[in-house]
C-alpha cells in the first residue's frame, strides 16, 4: 500500500444515518423551487422558492459530500442541488428584474 493512498473504512455503516436524508431532501426542496418559478405560482411563493433553492443547494451540496463516503445516494443530491440552483437563479433573476 503506497503512501499516497488513504485505506477506506471497513466496518458497517450504520442504517438510520441522517446523512442518507440530505439528498431527498435536497431532491424534494429543490422541486419546489423549480416548480415555484412558473409564472403564475411565482408571485404567491416567492419568498418560500428562494429559501426552499438555497436550502436544496446548500443540503445538496453537504448530501453530495457525504454521498462520496458512502451515505446516501449521489443522483438525489446531484438532482436537487441543480433544481435548487435553476430556482435561485430564476427568482433572483426576477427580484433583478422587478427592481
């Protein structure tokens, strides 16, 4: 075994980790935010889409970053953490533009 390489842990991951919940969450807040950028939801849910993006990209990104080491699943984090980016962009697009 080189140096370079670290070794991976061998023992059993434990079942109910919370850190397997951070990609569906990611996954399911990140629907809301892009689904609240169509036009007629986007006046009612304004507020709740930009902080339900921002909380989808920031768990999305810890979920990605735990998916690596084996907890949780990496498609649900990577899924949620694009649909929370595409709602944050298109809600501060549009406080841009109204301002």
């Amino acid at each position: 075994m080189s140096a370079s390489s670290t070794p991976r842990p061998t023992g059993t991951r434990p079942a109910g980790s919370p850190a397997g919940a951070l990609g569906p969450l990611s996954l399911g807040l990140g629907t809301i935010a892009a689904v609240s950028t169509w036009p007629t939801l986007t006046f009612f849910l304004l507020p709740w889409s930009v902080l339900a993006a921002a909380f989808a990209v920031t768990f999305g990104c810890m979920g990605i970053h735990y998916a690596g080491r084996g907890y949780g699943r990496l498609w649900t984090s990577v899924t949620g953490t694009v649909l929370g980016a595409v709602g944050l962009g298109a809600s501060l697009l549009l406080l841009t533009l109204m301002s």
